[in-house]
C-alpha cells in the first residue's frame, strides 16, 4: 500500500519547496546589491536560519505546560479546568458574591451621603427658623456657609 503523508507534513514540505524557490530567487536579484546592503541581507538570514532551527529542537526533546493544558482545538483558555457542568453554578454564585458586596457597599454609601446631607440641611433650615435675623442676612451668600461653620445663629 502507498502511505500517504499527514496534512500537516505536507503542508511543512511545500512551505519549504515555497522557501527554497524564494530563497533562490533573492539571491539571483542580491547580485546587483551593493555590498552593506547584501551583508544585512545575509545576518538577517543567518539570524532567520537559527530562529528556525530553535523551535524545532526545543518542540522535539520536551512538551511545554501550555500545550499540555490548552485544548488542541485552539480554543478560550480556562482558569477552573475542564467543562465541569457540576460545579458551574457554584463558580457563578462564588463569582457573583463579590460583585454582591460592591452593590452593597455602594447602595449603603449612597443611603448614608444622602442622610448627612439631609441632616445638615434640616440643621440650617432650623438655625434660620429658630432666630431672628433681619431680611438682608437671609440673601447673604455667604450666611449658609457662616451657619455651618458657627454651629449658631448670630
């Protein structure tokens, strides 16, 4: 029987035989070059030459953690591990608790804000009530400010 190669080793052969023919046809245009030009040419290929080789030697001798612990399908990593459908509820309520307590937080400084500032009004409005000031103090712009810092009226 006639083995047929793997898609993927076929694809690597015709991405060399594409190479080798790029490779030749720069170098039949690298003639006309002027000499600096041609030796960056030839530490950028030296360079492009070591990069190749690292990866393969490095892919053959040992697996990295990444490929073991992604899917093979290349899809979203997950940071709990695999699709336990058990415990998937639990992951969202644990998720959502603290999202929870931030509401609250912010609805109790919200509720809080509003009740001081309720307070010091009603403090004012009752300073005014409470003393008789003659009609030029009330459009004073800065007796609100007077009453607040005093703590009383004049």
């Amino acid at each position: 029987m006639n083995r047929t190669l793997e898609p993927s080793a076929q694809a690597a052969l015709a991405s060399d035989a594409y190479a080798r023919r790029l490779t030749a046809r720069l170098t039949e245009g690298s003639a006309e070059l002027p000499y600096d030009i041609t030796e960056r040419l030839r530490a950028a290929r030296v360079q492009a030459l070591a990069r190749r080789k690292r990866p393969a030697a490095q892919t053959s001798t040992r697996t990295t953690p990444a490929q073991v612990l992604l899917p093979a399908g290349g899809g979203a990593a997950m940071l709990a591990g695999g699709g336990d459908e058990r415990g998937s509820w639990w992951r969202a309520l644990m998720t959502s608790v603290p999202l929870l307590a931030l509401l609250a937080g912010l609805v109790f400084i919200n509720a809080s804000q509003d009740e001081r500032q309720a307070t010091e009004l009603a403090e004012v409005d009752a300073a005014l009530l409470a003393d008789d000031l003659p009609l030029s103090a009330y459009a004073d712009p800065g007796f609100v400010q007077y009453l607040r810092v005093s703590g009383s009226a004049p």
